[in-house]
C-alpha cells in the first residue's frame, strides 16, 4: 500500500486521497443516500430564519459568457424537479459572439426547492471595458434596485426613472448570495477583462459584505478521468490546480470554490452527477442564509434605535 499510493498518485492523474472531503459533519460516501440526504435534508430544508420578513433566499449567477450560467440553472431545475429541466436558454457552445441571456431573470424552481431562486443575468465579455454599464448594472441589482425582466443594454446602466427601477428596495428583492460561474478550462490563463470585472465586483461585494463562491463548470471537459468517472473530482490533480490557480487570481478562500460538472448535453442525469452541484449549492445557501439574517439583524437594530431617538 506505501508504495502503492505514490506510484499511483504519479500515474494515474489523480491523488489516491481526495484533496476535499465534501461534506465534513458526515463520513463521506459516493453513494446514493448521500446524495438523497444532502438532496432533501440539506438543500431542499435551508431557508431563511426569518420568513416572514424574506421567505427566499436570493442567489444571484454572474460570470463570463458562455462559462455555463444557464446551464447551471438548468441543472439545479432538474435536480429540484427530479427530472430533466430546461428552464434558461442555454448556448450550443458552437458560437461565443452573442450573448444568449441578454435579460435578467429570476428563476423559482419547481419541485423540492421552493426557498431559493436564482438570477441570470447577461455574461461578461473579452472585450476591455465593454462590460462596464453591465457592471453598473449588476451592483445596482445586487442591492435590490433592478427588478425581474429587465434589458441590459451595453450602452447604457439603468436611469432611475426607468420601470424597473425600484427606488427602496426591501430584503426579498436583495442578493444573499453572488455565485461567479468560472469555465475551469479557460482558468490556466484567465482573460485579463475577466479578471478586471471579476475583481471589480468581488471589491463591492466585499464592500457589501455579500458573500461569494465560485462554481468551476466543464470540469469533465478538463480531466478525461473526471468525464469518465465524476467520482474523480475531488481526487483530480487537474482539477486541484485550476482551484488552487482561481483561489490566487480572484482572492476567494479555496472553501469557497467547487469544481461541479453540468448535465446540459446529457438525456437524463443521475445521482452522481448531481453531488458536486448539490455540495457547492448547500455551501452557497448556507453563507446566503447568515448574510441575509446578519442584514436583518442590522436593520432592526437601525429602527429600534432610530425609534428610542
Ligand atoms: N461538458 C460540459 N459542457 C458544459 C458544462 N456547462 C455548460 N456546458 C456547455 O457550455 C456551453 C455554454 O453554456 P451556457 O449555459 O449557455 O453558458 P452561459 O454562461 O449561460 O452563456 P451566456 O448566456 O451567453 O452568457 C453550452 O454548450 C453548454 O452545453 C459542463 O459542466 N460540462
Ligand atoms: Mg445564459
């Protein structure tokens, strides 16, 4: 066996150990009651503390076009709805000149996850400075002053007289959660705009103190082992580096960075291939869920002293 696991963590692509264990408060299996417990006794049960104040959780997806935003959606669809879902247009991958989400859309699931929804939004592109006003945008909408259904336009931010502009936002139209979805083979060199505009956000987001993690999408496109067998991706040499890589570039805390796998191209998903998403969304909600109490704590605080005055 000592002799074994070197020989092997220098063939076979992978560490003989996992360089993650995902799920620490239990004894990690790749099996099917792990995923049916994470499933429904973790991601399906999270939801605000408060409910009545905000009964959803508001997870927001930005990230360059083309790195799989709507795919993503469509995964987290089908998991909620046990069954393959398509609930955002998501690209063939053939073309990148056009952005295919052009309009900001917040997605309720149907099926097991009715505390959260999720936002996609246009996809930042190469072009320097040409995401400029869809930064802009994206604060504003972060804050909760964009409603639902609004056009990004590339030539303009949104005016404050225009009708989805909301002037006083509350909680429930607020973000509590900013995902960055990464294209893991694209992050041995990040493209210099990307890593602008990501770096751009993530300082108002800190600023905000709205937390952040990352989904690295396509890493079955990166590792052959990780396509043949998800299993592999916690054990993935090359999927450790691109984490490791995007941990430096973008200064979020490698716990917060989950290599996951889309089921886009696929007919029917299983178990497997849902894990990593189901693990990376269970830390996203769970972060979202103390951000938004941490928030309404403050704001309590703010009118009951407002209110001794
Ligand atoms: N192999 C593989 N392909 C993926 C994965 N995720 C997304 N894709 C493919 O990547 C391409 C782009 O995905 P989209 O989900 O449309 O990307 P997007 O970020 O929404 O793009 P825009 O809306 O244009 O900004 C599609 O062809 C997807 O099938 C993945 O995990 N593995
Ligand atoms: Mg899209």
């Amino acid at each position: 066996m000592f002799l074994f696991r070197p020989i092997y963590n220098q063939v076979s692509g992978l560490y003989y150990d996992p360089w993650r264990i995902p799920d620490a408060c239990t004894l990690w299996q790749w099996k099917e009651e792990t995923q049916k417990t994470i499933l429904e006794e973790k991601v399906a049960k999270i939801k605000p503390l408060n409910v009545k104040a905000c009964d959803k959780l508001n997870l927001l997806i930005i990230g360059p076009k083309a790195h799989g935003k709507s795919s993503l959606i469509n995964a987290i669809a089908s998991v909620s709805m046990q069954e393959k879902t398509t609930m955002s247009n998501a690209g063939s991958g053939q073309s990148s000149s056009d952005n295919v989400t052009t309009v900001y859309r917040r997605i309720k699931f149907p099926g097991l996850f009715d505390s959260f929804t999720v936002g996609d939004v246009k996809g930042l592109t190469k072009e320097v400075g040409a995401s400029s006003n869809l930064l802009e945008d994206l604060k504003l909408l972060i804050k909760g002053h964009i409603k639902p259904g609004y056009k990004f336009d590339a030539t303009k931010p949104i005016a404050t007289d225009d009708s989805f502009y909301i002037d006083n936002p509350n909680t429930a139209y607020m973000i509590h959660g900013v995902i960055i979805v990464f294209d893991i083979t694209e992050t041995y060199e990040i493209h210099a705009a990307h890593l602008n505009d990501i770096k751009d956000l993530t300082k108002k987001l800190h600023e905000m103190n709205i937390p952040i993690s990352v989904m690295l999408t396509k890493a079955d496109k990166l590792c052959r082992r990780v396509a043949e067998n998800v299993e592999y991706i916690y054990h993935s040499k090359k999927v450790l580096t691109a984490v490791i890589t995007v941990e430096k570039a973008l200064s979020v805390p490698k716990k917060n960075i989950h290599p996951i796998v889309n089921f886009e191209d696929e007919i029917s998903f299983g178990w497997k291939s849902s894990l990593p998403l189901l693990v990376a969304l269970r830390a996203c909600l769970s972060m979202a869920k103390c951000h938004l109490y941490n928030e309404q704590q403050k704001k309590g605080n703010a009118e009951a002293e407002a209110k001794s005055k």
